[in-house]
C-alpha cells in the first residue's frame, strides 16, 4: 500500500484546507489555493494604488499641518476683501471704520477711541484713533504685514464716509512691524498710484521711529519689529 509523504522542510498549515505544506509553497497541493500576498496577485492594481498615494499624500499633510507661507512671500489681500469695503452699507462711523478694517483682516483685534483717549461709543464724536493689533500667527510674515497695513490704511482714507473723522490709524502686525499714518499724510497721498512697497520704504521713513509726540494727526511713522522687514 502506497503510504502519503509528509513534505519536505519547515512546514506550515494552509489557512485554507489546514493541511500541512512548505513554507516556500505559492500554491497549495491539496486545495489549490494561491498563498501569494495581495501584492503580488494583483501587480497592475498595486502600481496605480502606489501612484495615486504618491499625489494625494502631500495634499493630505499640507492639510493636517497647514502649510507655511515661504517667509519673502508677498501675499496679495484677496480680490473678495479687496472689494468688500465698497460694498459696505454701515452709516455709523466707528461701526463703518470697524466694518472696513475687517473686510481686509477679520483676526484682527479692532479698538477706536475718540480724541479724549476714552473708548469710542454710539454717542462718541470724531476724529477717532483707530487701533489695529494682529496676534501672533494671525498674519504669515512681514511682507503680508505690509500688504495688510497698506490697505487698512488705503480704505480708510479714502472711505467717503469717514475718511474725514480719523485723526490717525495704527497698525501692528505681532513680531513683524509697526505703522501709525495721521490724518495729516492719510488724506494728502494718492493712494492710488502707491503700493505697498512704497508705503513703506518712503512714506514710513517721514519718522523711521515710534514718535508719539505732537498731535494724532501728525503722528507718521513705521517701525519694524525683525531685522529682514525691509
């Protein structure tokens, strides 16, 4: 009588049938079950999964981390904020002010006051001081800074409504810069043939130092707070 021969070498169970076979065996001799992995069963499917990993796996990351903007970026307010402050409706002056500084930067911490150093109310009577502060991280880097600043301003001063009863606004942007404009150099520069680049590198330099001496209205100045904020 011909008597079964046990395989030769390490032996293991099929996880099919449970009967004993090679550990190297592809392919059980008993119920012919395939022992390849998936992978190498499915070759074509495995090389597509792998590619499309490849370009969906940054965009997941960028997603879960948030993504830095390059410190020498310039980044442009958006079209959207730009055109907001023209559509604005708010009649009531320091309601309207506050409406325009957060159609550029709604982060921003937005504080008026009138001439007497006390907080604006419903009854208070320009020129206000607008007060814009932005915390850390609520703006990239210093080049945005200076776009914000530059816009915050450009509305402002030449906001029908209430261009006329600003005695100054100052802008901080947390470990970037500095920038107060008084009413005095808001009013007189064409804005419109300026730019961020020049508001900074020329019409900041009227007082490249926080001089809060003198009336609101003449306080010009920017200052900035890193070294590579030129």
């Amino acid at each position: 009588m011909e008597q079964n021969q046990e395989p030769q070498g390490p032996n293991k169970q099929c996880p099919h049938c449970k009967e004993l076979i090679q550990v190297s065996a592809k392919k059980c001799p008993h119920c012919q079950s395939d022992l390849r992995s998936w992978i190498n069963r499915h070759p074509i499917l495995t090389f597509f999964l792998i590619i499309m990993g490849i370009g969906i796996f940054p965009v997941i990351m960028a997603g879960i981390s948030g993504t830095p903007i390059p410190k020498n970026t310039t980044v442009q307010p958006t079209q959207t904020a730009v055109n907001q402050a023209s559509t604005i409706t708010e009649t009531d002056p320091a309601k309207r002010i506050e409406a325009i500084v957060k159609s550029v930067t709604d982060k921003s911490e937005i504080t008026i006051w009138d001439s007497k150093e006390k907080m604006a109310s419903a009854k208070t009577q320009p020129p206000y001081e607008v007060v814009v502060n932005a915390g850390k991280g609520d703006i990239a880097n210093c080049s945005y800074a200076k776009n914000v600043a530059f816009e915050i301003m450009k509305k402002l001063y030449t906001d029908a409504t209430v261009k006329d009863k600003i005695s100054r606004v100052i802008f901080t942007s947390w470990g970037h810069l500095r920038t107060s404009v008084g009413a005095e150099n808001g009013m007189k520069t064409d804005w419109n043939s300026s730019g961020p680049t020049n508001f900074w590198k020329v019409m900041m330099q009227y007082k490249p130092y926080e001089d809060e001496t003198g009336a609101l209205n003449q306080r010009t100045w920017g200052k900035a707070i890193v070294d590579d904020c030129d």
